[in-house]
C-alpha cells in the first residue's frame, strides 16, 4: 500500500508541476491580451476537459507534458497571407503549422491578440514563464525539505557497535601490526573496549570532536595502538581507551572516495543519522551547486542514453546516476514510500526532494534553445530584438517578427527524438529498473 501511495504522490506531484509551468505561460499570455484557446496537461486523446471563458481547460491520457494554445504563434508569410498550399515536404510543413496558428485568428480584434504582435519583452515574459514558475516550485520545495525537515547528517552518537567483523572485508594488520587472518571473525575495538550504541563521541586522541567527518579522518589516520576516547553516555562524559586496528581502505578526499587504498585507523563504529535543519540562506547555495551537477547531466545525456539503451536490450547493468523516466520516478518514490525502517518523516523529504529535483531540471531542460522546447522561442525572441535593433541603427524599416515556423523541421526532428528518448527511459525502467534496494 505505501509502494503505491509513493507512485500516486509522484503521478500527482508530476501532473501538477506540469500544470503549474504551463500557468506561468498562460498567466502573463492573458495579462498581455493574448488571447489563449486551450490550458492542457498532458498530450494525446482528452480525458477530461471544460471551457473557461474562451479557454479549454482539460486533461489528456498521456502525462509526457503539457501546452497552452495562443492564437497566432507563427506570423503570416512575407506577403501577409497564410498560403493555401507549398510545393516541397519541408514548405508543406511550414505553411500548414502557419495556418493552423492562424485559424482561430478570426476578427481584427483576434489580430491584435495574436502572441506574434507581442512585442519581444512580453513575448520573453510569457516563454520563460513556465520554466521560471519550475524553478520557484523547485525553490519552495527544497526550502520545505532543507528548512522544515533538514538534512540527514552522520553524527557522533553511535548506531551500532559490532562485537566482531570479518578481516576478509578489511584485509590488513591488526592490533599492533599482527597480519589478521582474512578468514575468521576478529573483536571489534571499540566495542572491546566498552563502547555502545548510543554513546557520543566528545574527544578522541585529546582532540574534541563536534561531528562525524572530523572523527571519521581522525580515526583512518591513527596508526595502529591504544588511543584514548571521551564519550558521553547518559550524560556521563568518561575516557576509554580504544586499541585501534588498521585496515586497508579506500582513501577518502574531501568527501569523495577514491579508488586509492592505504593502511588506516578503524574502530568499528556506525553513526547515527540525524536530520539536522537548515537555514533557509542555504537554500540558494544547494540550488546552485545541484543546477551545476544538473547542467553536466543534461550534457551528458546523449552518452547516458547510450547506456541505458545497452541496459535495455544488451542487458548491462544499469548505472543508478543514469536517466530515468516517469516510470522509473514512480517507481523509487514508491521504494521510498515503502521503506518502512526509515522515519516516516524522512521518507516525505525524500520524495519532495526528488519533486523538487525534478522541477529543478524541467526548468533547465527547459531553457535549451531549440523548438519546440520553451528555449527555441526565447532565442527566436532574442533574434528578433537583435534583427530590429540593427535595423533601426541602420535607418530601416522594422523587419517584423521572426518567422520561427521557418525553423519547424528542425523542431519535429527534436520532438521526434524526444519522444524517442522518453519511449526508450519508460522501456528500461521496466525491463532493466533502477532500484534503491
């Protein structure tokens, strides 16, 4: 039952962050006096629909996305017409969008409503107005995530202690320099020397510690011995002496492992994770450092696609930093949902988080400037500035809108490949699914 409550809250919170950036192009189109005949979520047959004034309102059955229809979107040909017919494929294709656009463009007053009149700030206005309501919805999800629920944080207060563990996952020396025999289980140290669960860690090797990758990097870089470790227990604070193994383990940096491995200090100890509040000033900073690591995710998705092409049909295992789709968004909210040792309290930021990842990338995804993606009409819009201020400075007459059904082609190429892409993602979440098990 929480599995499918997950995958109902991501359908829904997907279908509303859809509807939500299509309100931020259908609220300043309507300020602007364009004049808008359909508000959709989702492409495909109607499953529900309403009429608002001279807005169709509705819901179709494929949730891939969503548009609001503005009357004239593409301007009339050089000659001021929309030509009945074209010869050539490509000629064929233009004339018949232009005249689609046109179609509801039925009085001088619907002239003036049309979206290519809008002069280019306002033409701007309402193209990043969906990508920009996106990236507000992003912002007061993780506000609520990092603010209200905050962040899971290793601490110094202990989960678990193990009485022993087995030397072949730690191969190396042990107790003063002994080889450790890889097969046998050896006394944990520090539940050797009395610690438990629930015990803090104040002070190791006569140095205070205040969180647990502090006392993480003093203890890899202890040499093997007795080391002297303060604990609060119960409010007790008492000294115990550790005799620390050394073990052969990957070399951290910065937070980041590597694929080095050295001789280290380890006790055998596991943190417990807390959830630690943030200021909402950190919001901004852990917005930006996402849209980074987003952006160069977005650059690498054609060879990410690759590989989940190969996950697909060759079988390969499937990389848990790859591309998923809506299935397989569905499916890790709804592991996430169901993962019942987690506080229920966790398992709600962990899926407004992933919402507001979602919302983060729709809004850059958004902003590549091709059609028919939001960025393909912001850079026609910027081209038509550019055009009209070189003419004025020229001493000509205004060129007028720029002519972006000239560019159409290349829009249903991407929209095919698109769709390519998403048909490909919904394939490999259920054939070879990424999963948090």
């Amino acid at each position: 039952m929480l599995f499918i409550l997950g995958i109902l809250f991501m359908v829904f919170g997907i279908l509303f962050s859809i509807a939500w950036h299509e309100l931020g192009h259908f609220m300043p189109a309507k300020k602007f006096g364009v004049k808008v005949t359909q508000f959709m979520v989702g492409f495909g047959p109607t499953m529900w629909s309403r009429q608002k004034g001279e807005t169709e309102v509705g819901v179709k059955w494929i949730p891939a996305g969503g548009y609001i229809r503005m009357i004239g979107m593409f301007p009339p040909g050089p000659d001021g017409k929309v030509k009945a017919s074209s010869t050539g494929r490509i000629g064929t294709l233009v004339e018949e969008a232009r005249k689609v656009s046109q179609a509801e463009v039925l009085t001088p007053e619907d002239e003036k409503r049309t979206f290519y009149n809008l002069s280019v700030p306002k033409k701007l206005v309402v193209m990043m107005g969906g990508p920009v309501m996106n990236l507000i919805l992003a912002a007061i999800l993780f506000s609520i995530v990092l603010v209200g629920f905050g962040t899971p944080v290793a601490s110094t207060t202990l989960e678990r202690v193990p009485e022993t563990y087995t030397a072949s996952e730690f191969s190396g020396t042990k107790n003063g320099g002994q080889q450790a025999d890889s097969g046998k289980q050896l006394p944990g140290p520090a539940a050797q020397a009395g610690i438990k669960p629930g015990d803090t860690i104040v002070g190791y090797n006569g140095q205070a510690v205040s969180d647990w990758s502090q006392l993480s990097e003093l203890i890899r870089s202890t040499p093997a011995g007795p080391v002297p470790v303060e604990i609060d227990r119960n409010g007790q604070v008492q000294t115990l002496t550790i005799d620390v193994a050394q073990v052969n383990r990957q070399v951290v940096v910065d937070g980041q492992t590597t694929s080095e491995v050295k001789p280290q200090g380890f006790l055998g100890i596991s943190p417990q994770i807390q959830a630690e509040r943030q200021s909402v000033t950190a919001v901004p900073g852990y917005m930006w450092d996402l849209t980074i690591r987003s952006a160069q995710a977005i650059i690498a998705f054609p060879q990410k696609i690759a590989g989940v092409a190969q996950a697909a049909f060759a079988g390969d295992e499937r990389d848990p930093n790859g591309p998923v789709g809506v299935v397989g968004v569905g499916r890790i909210s709804g592991e996430v949902a169901a993962e019942e040792q987690v506080p229920a309290e966790w398992r709600v930021a962990q899926m407004l988080g992933i919402l507001a990842s979602l919302n983060l990338f729709l809004f850059l995804f958004n902003l590549i400037p091709l059609l028919p993606l939001d960025g393909g009409h912001v850079a026609g819009a910027l081209w038509e500035g550019l055009r009209r201020q070189f003419a004025k400075l020229r001493g000509r007459p205004d060129p007028g809108p720029v002519d972006v059904a000239k560019a159409l082609p290349l829009a249903y190429g991407v929209a095919f490949l698109l769709m390519g892409m998403g048909i490909l993602l919904v394939y490999a979440d259920i054939v070879n699914p990424i999963s948090l098990g």
